[in-house]
C-alpha cells in the first residue's frame, strides 16, 4: 500500500474516532460514488410514496488539486467523507485553482460547495474588509459575497461598525457581526493557518525582512526593503498558484495582489504594525469626522514618465463609481460623498457619514491609476458587456516601486526595480516562478533556485525538516489574518437552510482537520474575524467543528429530515428537489 493511501486512512479513522460514530468503511476512491450510509434506526424513514422527490441530489464539492494544494485536498477529502455519514451522495472535484476560481465567482448559480480560502493581505487587519464585503448583501450579485448570503440585520450591523467611529463601540458591532455569521453558518471555517515562509539568508540581510502582524514576512515592506548580501540582487519567489490577471482595478487573486501593491502606489499603505500610515500622500489631515484632506507627494512619474497629478488621484477613486465596470473595488468608495481638487497638490475627501475604517478600506486599498490610459479604456469599455476586470494591458503603467517587465503566463512574472522611486527597492529584480508542484519547490529551495519560499501548502513538518539541515535558511511563522473554510451556495437547496448548515458545520471535526492535515500548523477557525486580530475577534461565538456525526443527525431530524431505507437524506415533508445533478 501507498504511504499516501496509508496517511489518507489514518485521516479517515480518526476523524470517524473524534465523531464517535457508528462502524463504517474506509471511503472509496474519488472517483466512485458510492451510496450514502445508512442512518442510526432510531432515525425517521420517510413513506415510500414520496422519497424519489424529496431525495436529495448529488452533491459536489470543489477544491483545489493536490499536487498544487495538498492541504485543501485532504481537507475536502476528509470533509466528503463526513457528509456521507450524514446521508449525501458527495462526490470530491478536484480541479485547478484557476477553474474552480472561474466557476465560483462567474458561474454563482452552477456550484453546491467548494473549499476556499481568503488570504492575509495588510488592508485586513481592519476587520471591515471581511464584515463589509464577505457577507453585505450589495457584494452579492458580483463582489465577495459570492455565497449569496442576505440577512437585512446582518446589513445594519455591517453598515453600523463602518460609521462608528468609537473604538469600544465599533467592538460590540464587529461582535455581533460574527456572532449573527456564527449563528448562520454561510461558511463553515477551519483554520486561521500558521503561515511559515522562508528565505536564503546568505543572499539576503536578516534585518532587512519585516515581519508584518498577522502577514508574515512575505509583504510589501519585505519586497521594498529586503537589501542584498552579495551579488545576487534578484528575489527569485514561487507561487503554487498562477496568474490569472495584472490589473489595478481587478482582485483575481491571492498572487495577483502581491503583482498589483509592487506596481501601483496607494496614498496610504498598511505598515508592519497593522495600522495605515501615508505612502503616496505625503500627509493625510482629518478637517472632521466626513472630512479628510490628502497631500499628494510632489515628484512622482508614472512608469510611462508622465507625472503623477491630483486628477490621477481623483480619477483612481472615482472609477469604482463608474456603474458596475469597477464591481470589486466599489465597496471601497462607497462611503465617499464627493473628491474635490484644492489645489495641485491636494485633494479633499468629503465623506457621506463617518466611516472608522477609511483610511485602511479606503485610502490603503485603491491603487492609484493613470487617468491619461484608463479613462478611454472605461469610455470604450461601458459600450461593452464587458468590465474592467477582463481587460489586462499588454504593459502594465504604474507608479510604484517596481516595473513591468515580463508575464509569461503559467510560468513567471518579472518586475524590475524603479529606481526613481521615492523609495526604491534594494533588489534589482523580483521574479516570482510559477510552480504547481510542492516536491517541486522544496526542491529548488534546497539548490537555491528559489531564495524566498512565498508560498507552500504542503507538510510544514517536512518544510521544518528541511530549513532545520540547511544553515542558510531562515523560516519565519505567524498566524495569519485569512482563512481556510469550506463555502455553502446559499443560492441552491439544501444549502439555504440554516438548520442544515449547522447540521454540517457539527459534523465537520475541524481539530481532526488542523491535526492531520495541517499538523497542527494554525489555530481553529470560528469567524471570518480572525484571531490574530485580538482585539477585534469575538472570544464568545458558539462552537461548532466538534465531529459529531450523532448530534448534527438531531438537527437535522428537528429540522424535519428524514432518511430513505438505502440511508439517503431527504428534504423535509413538503419540500421536493428542484435541481438536476451533475
């Protein structure tokens, strides 16, 4: 037998242990679909008359593929196995990222579960990134809130803690925020990951690496500043993912965003310490609580040599407003009521109410943009059915501290250092090498291929192992302000039942996932607020992710569920399937 079959058993009867459930065997290959497992006999057998109809169909549940995420995989895998004990015909697709990012977010009707994840990035250590924009009913139709979620009180909380600019009292509203998704279920969350990156220590200056609260090391501090020890001034970086677009207006993903905060200035960017501090503004003044006027540095070029002008900054915050050709970045300038040019090197914010968080969500998150390029683009681009999202420029123009200069897709992204800069990078280059396979990019850390490991989802024991042989590596670990969770279609039956959802997040044994699948390399998940954001977290949410199988089975028989003789779930008395399987 395989050592990964024999790892993929153990998984299986641990997690069947912690559930203290009945007997049953090992799971079947993927592939195979086998019946749904019978139900205890004190369960209710539905009449025979109505069970055709009200059987619940086939379900799939999508994840990343294992050679590119191991981790999610054997999640998924572990998480298909658990819905089968609850009476569901699951099966596990497994597909690369890029497809399954596609099919989630364009196609939000066509899909029942997918695992997913919502990475560390510095805007977040806010937590209105994640209360606003996940579950807001507006994000819905093409933003984050890709689940389909809508609950009008989750609305006015999530509006509330934007305009609350009391410290304590925003607190009670990110609270109940959590505390109304803890009840809901929309998601049902794993882990916040311990994030390990590492670099070559010979090739660059250990003083010189910032570690960034609830980022890690690999952040926009560590690209600008990380200063060379010899003659190898080229960061040489590796993504497990591809990607999919290098666009200042389009958040396509985890890697892409590492590409856009290089390229494109912000007035304000996200420090080491989690708080906003002036980037591109060289000062920002609040006049009153709707009032905020910036300074923009004088100087600075576009990567076209044209300068950088107020109308720019105007402009750059004005285009999310622009109908829906901007929909990712809209949330962001929602709460802006007008931009006024005070003069060529000021612009005044006017707000429409306080809003706490808007230099972190706001000035922190819009990547300024070139007007003299982007303005005909979205011209010619309203006559369209397209949006901004879908158009990539042949050469990428922004102003930040690094250059376009070569993107062959599926393979490597390479940008130069500006050196006009207002603060230039020390490195010469930053190329970042797309590579699926983990064995792969273990490999080439070993030989110095790659001198900054940015991105690893296999074994952190192995990793660990490794790094301990080898003098010239360095790992550095922290808790990360994203997220691992598996996602419900809210849009689909039965996943728009609350009861169900909770029956499933019950099911689900989240210490089985962190133990032996991320071999303990994180923390235990209960909120899209995470724990590394002490402050904001709410310590009081009710738990769920305990593995039992028997107690989930109670909800969803209060629920009024019942099983079919074969040991088939069936929608409740009046409730028939209305959607085909796959």
């Amino acid at each position: 037998m395989s050592f990964k079959k024999v790892l993929w058993t153990s998984v299986i009867l641990l997690a069947l242990i912690l559930s203290a459930c009945a007997q049953a065997t090992p799971a079947p290959p993927a592939e195979e679909k086998p019946a749904a497992e019978k139900p205890a006999e004190e369960q209710p057998a539905a009449p025979a008359e109505d069970v055709a109809a009200r059987r619940i169909r086939h379900i799939v549940l999508l994840s990343n593929v294992q050679g590119a995420d191991p981790q999610e995989f054997e999640a998924a895998r572990l998480v298909v196995e658990t819905l089968r004990q609850l009476g569901l015909d699951v099966e596990h697709r497994a597909i690369p990222w890029e497809q399954q990012a596609d099919l989630v977010w364009y196609n939000r009707e066509s899909w029942d579960l997918t695992a997913w994840r919502m990475v560390g990035r510095p805007e977040r250590m806010d937590p209105d990134e994640f209360i606003y924009n996940l579950f807001h009913s507006s994000t819905a139709p093409s933003g984050y809130n890709f689940v389909g979620y809508i609950n009008p009180e989750y609305d006015q909380v999530a509006e509330a803690q934007r305009s609350e600019v009391d410290r304590e009292k925003r607190r009670e509203l990110v609270y109940k925020a959590q505390e109304i998704i803890a009840n809901d279920q929309p998601y049902v969350f794993w882990i916040y990951p311990l994030v390990s990156y590492v670099y070559n220590n010979e090739v660059w200056e250990p003083d010189s690496i910032v570690d960034a609260a609830g980022i890690g090391i690999k952040n926009f501090w560590t690209f600008v500043n990380a200063t060379p020890k010899g003659d190898q001034k080229d960061m040489i970086l590796n993504s497990a993912d591809v990607v999919q677009a290098i666009n200042p207006l389009f958040i396509s993903g985890a890697v892409d965003s590492w590409i856009t905060e290089l390229i494109w200035d912000r007035l304000m960017r996200i420090g080491p310490d989690g708080l906003p501090q002036p980037w591109a503004a060289e000062k920002v003044e609040w006049i009153d609580n709707t009032t905020v006027e910036v300074t923009l540095r004088q100087g600075m070029k576009w990567h076209d040599g044209e300068p950088v002008t107020v109308e720019d900054v105007v402009f750059s915050f004005q285009a999310p407003m622009m109908g829906d050709e901007v929909p990712m970045y809209k949330p962001f300038v929602a709460k802006i009521q007008d931009i006024e040019i005070i003069d060529e090197n000021t612009v005044r914010f006017k707000l429409k109410e306080p809003y706490a968080a808007f230099e972190t969500a706001s000035l922190a998150k819009i990547n300024l943009i070139p007007k003299h390029i982007w303005e005909p683009i979205l011209k010619d681009l309203m006559e369209k059915p397209e949006n901004a999202e879908s158009y990539q420029e042949e050469v990428p123009i922004g102003s930040g501290p690094f250059k376009f200069v070569h993107w062959k897709p599926a393979e490597e992204v390479i940008l130069e250092a500006n050196p006009d800069h207002f603060s230039p990078p020390k490195m010469n280059r930053w190329i970042l090498r797309m590579i699926p396979n983990v064995e792969a990019t273990l490999g080439m850390l070993k030989t110095g291929e790659l001198n900054f490991l940015s991105d690893y989802t296999g074994d952190f024991e192995l990793l660990k192992s490794q790094v301990d042989k080898q003098d010239n590596l360095t790992m550095v670990s922290t808790v990360e302000v994203g997220f691992r969770f598996l996602a419900f279609n809210l849009r689909r039956p039965p996943f728009d039942d609350v009861a169900f959802r909770r029956a499933v997040a019950t099911a689900i044994p989240k210490q089985v996932i962190l133990q032996s699948v991320y071999k303990g390399f994180g923390v235990i998940a209960d909120s899209h607020v995470s724990s590394a954001l002490e402050y904001w977290h709410n310590p009081n949410l009710p738990k769920f992710g305990e593995g039992d199988i028997q107690k989930a089975k109670q909800i969803l028989v209060d629920a009024g569920y019942e099983w079919d003789d074969e040991g088939r779930l069936l929608y409740p008395k009046g409730q028939v399937e209305t959607l085909e399987s796959e």
